[in-house]
C-alpha cells in the first residue's frame, strides 16, 4: 500500500556493509528466553509520519496474538510479542529489525507498514534467514526483486498492478467510462504506480486518459488543480491517494461543481474519509479494497476489534490482523523453527484471515484473495462488486 524505493536500497547497502563487517555474529544462536514462550518481533512505525498507518497494523497484528493465547497458545507455549519502532524511516526500519533478530532471536517478523521500510529490512531478515510478513506494502518489489524471489519475504496484501487492473476495468466496464483524468501523489510510489497500471489498461480497453495532474502529500488545497481538471469534462477521475488527502480532494471537486466519479484504491479505505469530505460529496466515489464490514465473513473479526480497542478498524489493522493469522498458522503447522516457518507460510493453503480466505503463492509469496469495490451512497458504504481471487 505504501512508497519509497530508494531509501530502501540504501538503507539495504549500508546494512550489507555491515554485516559483512560481522555486526550480525551470534544471530543463529537459540534464544535466551523462557522455554514457554514463541518470541516474534512486531517491526511497525509507532512514531513519525506512517505512524497512523503503523500503529494500527501494530494492533491487528497483537490482536491476533492475544487472541491465540487466550485460547492456550501453540502446543502449551505462548507466544511473546517483541515491538521495535521502526521510526518511519528506512535506516530506522533495519536498526529495529537488527535489533529483533541479533538481540531479542525472534523466529519471525511481522512489519513495517511501509514498502520502503519492509524493503529496507529485507536483507537483514534474509541474511539471518527470519521471515518477514508485510501487512501492507502493495509494492510487487517488496517481495519480487528483479524477477527474483525473495525466500524470506511474504506479504497479506494484494498488489498495486491488481489493484489499478480491477479499478480500470471498473471504469470501463461497470460505468462505461471512455474518458479519465489521473489525479496522483507525486510523493507516494503506491500512487504513482497505480496511476501507470490505470492508465495501460484502461487504454487498453479503449479508453483514454486525457490529463494527468499531481499533488503533494498533506497538501491542503486543491481547488485550483481541480478547476483544471474540471475542464477536461471526464467521465471519472481517478485518485489513488490516502484518506487525508481523498477526503478533502473529494469535498472541494464537489464544491467545484465537479460530478464525474471518482475512483481509488485501498488508501481511501478509513471511515475518516466521510467526516472530511461529508456524506453528500462521497455520492457517485467507488474504491477497491480487501473487504466489505458487510461481509458475514469478517464480523467476528469486526466485532473482536472494536471490542479491544472501543474503535472500528481501518484497511491497516484488518491486514496486520490478517498478517498475524498467517503467522500463528505457520507455527502451528511448522513449529518455531524459523525455517519450518518460512516453508509454512509459504504454503498457506485456504486460511481463515480477518479479510477473508488466503492462499499463498509459493512462487511470488503474494496472497491468492478476492479484491471487493466499495460504492458510497450518503455516507453508507455498499459492496458494489467482488473480484474472484486470481489464480
């Protein structure tokens, strides 16, 4: 779901130099803690600027522990969670993961949020052969680089090429688009990606995306971008930003007199976007997102949550809960043995998550789920479509 490359590899590099200086002796060694207990490592952005979207993987993923050990653990031991902060920064990101590993022997790691920070963490865990399970970054460079599988690196998101897919054919299919308007973060990967995927298949259906504007993360008036876009007279107006940024982008396209639909993907995904923007401007706005709070499926997950934490969860918390089932199931079947987990994971095969039904893919370490499209209706969100997981 999230951004940021470069600092990614960078932070990959600098981490690379020092291991090979030895920094990382002693990282194979068995834990020191009690027998009793399964040490995992909980590697989220708590402080900085991800930290609304760390903080709430942080407490799906600990829901999901709690509730494996209220109901008696993995085979008489509990398991123990170990937070780091990863800081929302990259170098921040495999100081915590280092840490986890070399200090705490953690059998696994849930975290970050953020792609450039799973990124940046990846070498880290895969020199020490620890998996990692990433809630949340969409990236398909999170876990494929170069055409190159990444053996200890796994993701319980769908990825952005599947997202801007679904949300195109949306277009042109179910509304009869013929003309679009891009409308992206020039500072976020996950938009900008989405918004290249978007335009290819749309296209390729026939359609024509006939502007492509930008804007700024936390930037706070769009009107006069808007007004531009306006011109343009598209059938829809595609963003695929974060919530903060969707709920007042929405709210002034409305006060513009600006109609068309407008679309997204999982970012908008917070109930936060309808008290920015207001229930009425929302009219005629669909996104694709991991599932409808309608679903049968999904209540106990719904129900568990708000009860833990007097709050209904957003897109973030539903993915670290489902990050954690994915984990607490390896275990079960594998044991604790990093690489027993690392097999586990990988073959996932129809498990009950938060969100739905997972099966993992061995040869990409994507998850094999359906993607739903959510319409707005006067506040009211309604499940306009399911897409059947791919294959």
């Amino acid at each position: 779901m999230l951004f940021g490359k470069k600092k990614a590899r960078l932070a990959a590099l600098i981490v690379g130099g020092l291991m090979a200086c030895g920094i990382f002796a002693g990282c194979g060694e068995q834990s020191a803690s009690n027998a009793d207990e399964i040490v995992v490592g909980s590697n989220f952005e708590l402080t900085g600027n991800h930290a609304q979207y760390g903080s709430n993987a942080n407490n799906g993923f600990k829901l999901a522990i709690k509730e494996a050990n209220d109901a008696g653990g993995i085979n008489g031991k509990k398991i123990k969670v170990v937070e780091a902060d990863a800081k929302s920064e990259t170098a921040e990101s495999v100081n915590a993961a280092t840490k986890l590993i070399s200090d705490d022997k953690v059998k696994a790691l849930v975290g970050p949020a953020v792609t450039a920070n799973v990124i940046a963490e990846s070498d880290v865990a895969a020199q020490n052969k620890v998996s990692v399970i990433a809630p949340a970054a969409t990236n398909p460079d999170v876990t494929v680089d170069n055409g190159e599988l990444k053996s200890y690196i796994f993701r319980a998101c769908f990825i952005d090429p599947q997202q801007g897919n679904v949300m195109a054919e949306f277009a042109a299919k179910d509304l009869n688009a013929k003309t679009a308007v891009l409308y992206l973060d020039s500072s976020s990967d996950y938009s900008k990606s989405l918004g290249k995927v978007f335009k290819e298949t749309f296209e390729a259906l026939g359609g024509q995306v006939v502007m492509e504007e930008a804007f700024l993360a936390k930037d706070q008036d769009f009107k006069a971008t808007l007004t531009k876009i306006q011109t343009a007279n598209a059938d829809v107006i595609f963003v695929p930003a974060y919530y903060e940024e969707v709920g007042k982008i929405v709210k002034q396209a409305r006060e513009l007199g600006i109609t068309a639909a407008m679309l997204g993907t999982d970012g908008w995904d917070d109930t936060k976007v309808i008290d920015i923007a207001g229930k009425d401007a929302l009219n005629n706005t669909y996104f694709c997102t991991h599932y409808f709070e309608g679903d049968p499926n999904v209540q106990e997950f719904l129900e568990s949550y708000k009860k833990e934490y007097k709050t209904d969860p957003n897109v973030f918390a539903a993915l670290g809960y489902d990050a954690g089932k994915m984990l607490i199931d390896a275990i079960k079947r594998g044991g604790d043995d990093p690489e027993k987990i690392r097999e586990s994971i990988e073959n996932i095969k129809d498990l009950k998550v938060g969100t739905g039904v997972i099966t993992m893919d061995a040869k990409t370490h994507n998850p094999i789920k359906g993607i739903v499209v959510i319409e707005t209706k006067n506040g009211t969100r309604e499940l306009r479509t399911t897409i059947a997981p791919e294959s």
